[in-house]
C-alpha cells in the first residue's frame, strides 16, 4: 500500500481545484456555489393572473445576514436570475404569506418558471390556499424546489404567484427572511 499525500491539486493553467485541510475536509472551490435572495419589502398580490417577485436583497454578509455567499454563481435583474457558472442548481423557493380579510382565498399559485436558452418558459401551476379564521392574519409558507440545467448563460428562474383574493408575501430586506430563493450548484450543465 502506498499513501499519497497532498494539500492543493491544480488545474493546467494552475488554478487551484482541489484542496484538502489537515481534518481531510475536501474543498472542491469551483464547485461551491450557493447564492440566497431575500424578498426586500412586503409584496401584495391582487390578481388570478401570476405576477414576477421582484425586489430582492442578495444575502452576502455574515454579520448582518447570517449567510456570506459562496461562489459567485447568481444575479438578479427584475425578478429573473441568471448565473456566470453553468450547471445542474437546485432552486428552492421559501414564500411566506398572509391573507387579512376575509373570506380566505381559495388558491395561491406559487410557481418557479425556467426559461432555457430563449425558449418557451418551463414550468408549471402548483398551487396552496389560506383561509382567512377569526379576526386575526393566517399566515401560511409555501415551499418549492426543483432542478434546473443551466447550460446556456442566458436560461432564467423567476417566481410568479397569483391568487384567487388579495393576499401579501412577507419580506423585510436586512430584518426579516420571510420570502426567500436559493441556488445551489449540484452539477455540471448536461448538454
């Protein structure tokens, strides 16, 4: 048996692609990327027909988030995100949301679309509702994930809800984490 030992492994150009610390922790660094959004302001929805989320705050400070994001994968410009590194994320969508009349709503639509390369979005119509009880707010969170191969630098992710009665998604920018969307590099793009 012989052992092998190494700290850095380097690509041809000498980028570092592979390190491994003393507690054998492997860091694969073009591969971490891990980008989160927070909804910026509370967002009201008024129609059947599914509006973009727009408004977002990305969280990158440990201090003031609780979450410095890793890589440099994500950008949002009105409500779509695109990416600078190509590849298999796992989108996950956190919506939190409130309906304060009544009666309750009977559907929210909460839906993440995928455009792939100019083409015709990808996605479809899930949906949650939220009764409106006693004089009180209901709140209720609506949680979606899927897989999406980003192989072309022009694929986008948006979300979009609509609702059956007026209902208002949480969010709060640097004081609250109600609404979230997060992106996280699985795998290289599939072509």
């Amino acid at each position: 048996m012989s052992t092998l030992r190494v700290g850095t492994i380097q690509s041809t150009t000498a980028n570092t692609a592979l390190t491994i610390d003393s507690a054998g922790v492997v860091d694969l660094s073009a591969n971490n990327n891990v980008t989160v959004f927070t909804l910026t302001s509370q967002t009201s929805i008024t129609s059947t027909t599914p509006a973009t989320i727009t408004g977002w705050t990305r969280l990158d400070n440990q201090n003031t988030f609780g979450f410095k994001q890793v890589g440099t994968a994500m950008s949002e410009s009105s409500g779509f995100f695109t990416t600078s590194k190509l590849g298999v994320y796992r989108v996950e969508a956190e919506v939190h949301y409130y309906r304060a009349g009544s009666p309750g709503a009977r559907y929210n639509q909460i839906d993440l679309m995928f455009t792939p390369n100019g083409q015709s979005e990808v996605g479809n119509d899930i949906y949650d509702n939220v009764p409106y009880t006693n004089n009180d707010y209901t709140y209720n969170l609506a949680n979606r994930l899927r897989y999406y191969n980003f192989n072309h630098l022009n694929d986008k992710v948006r979300l979009r809800v609509g609702t059956s009665n007026n209902i208002t998604i949480k969010g709060g920018g640097g004081s609250e984490y109600d609404t979230q969307i997060m992106f996280t590099w699985v795998a290289p793009p599939v072509a």
